[in-house]
C-alpha cells in the first residue's frame, strides 16, 4: 500500500443492482418517473412554444464491419428522416415496461429479473446512477 494511503475500501457493485427495488416504495420506475417529469417540466418551461415533445432517431452503422446503434435525439421535430417522437407518458410507459420486462437466459433457460435491474442491459449503469442521484436530490 502507498505510504499515502491509510484506507482501501473496496465493494461488491452487483451489490448495487441487485439492491435497487423494482417494486414498492422507492422502486426504480418511480425514480426514473420522478425524473423524466422534472426534465419535461424544465423542458416546457424554456421551450413553451412546442409541442413539447422529444424526437428520437436510431442510426444503424457498421464500425469495423460490426453493427452499431447509435441514437439521436432532438427537442423539436425534424424536418427529414425516420424520428419517433416521444411525450411524457410514452417515455415514462417505455421505462416502466423495460424496468418489468427484463429476461437473463443461461443456456437453454429463460429467467426473468425480478431482483434490481440487471447487469448486462446497456441502461443498467445509467439507471443505478439516477437511482442513487434521487437520494441526492
């Protein structure tokens, strides 16, 4: 250990998901609700002339011959291009049914999740720090 260093604190992460409720008081869904209503608010305030609604458009793209997603978003509609347009209550419906529609397979056999939000999915690490931020808050 350096001579600097009097402490090492090491922890367990998956501790972190497995611990995040899906259900109940506090559940990740209400966090994630809890925060896409303060943006849309924030967002209806400075732009109080739209149709306050969010644009999203996937780009399918090849790195090294690898399919890639990459996502775009705007806050008022495009003029040109395949973009979904997502309210308030369509996003936070589109959370909640990705939070309770979470299935892990291992082989042969399909698992649902139904402790915390799992490890693999993409948004996991997202989710954990806006999870963790509601307490900040």
């Amino acid at each position: 250990m350096p001579k600097n260093v009097s402490n090492i604190f090491v922890v367990d992460i998956t501790q972190c998901y497995e611990n995040i409720l899906i259900q109940g008081e506090h559940n990740s869904s209400d966090v994630i609700t809890f925060f896409i209503n303060n943006v849309y608010s924030q967002y209806y305030e400075q732009h109080n002339k739209s149709k306050h609604l969010l644009w999203i458009k996937i780009y399918l793209n090849k790195i090294n011959n690898v399919p890639s997603n990459t996502i775009g978003w705007a806050s008022t509609q495009p003029k040109y291009g395949d973009w979904i347009s997502l309210s308030k209550e369509r996003f936070i419906k589109l959370n909640i049914w990705l939070m309770n529609n979470c299935f892990v397979t291992l082989k042969y056999r399909v698992w649902k999740q139904v402790f915390g939000i799992p490890i693999g999915f993409s948004c996991s690490l997202l989710r954990c720090n806006i999870y963790f931020l509601f307490y900040e808050c």
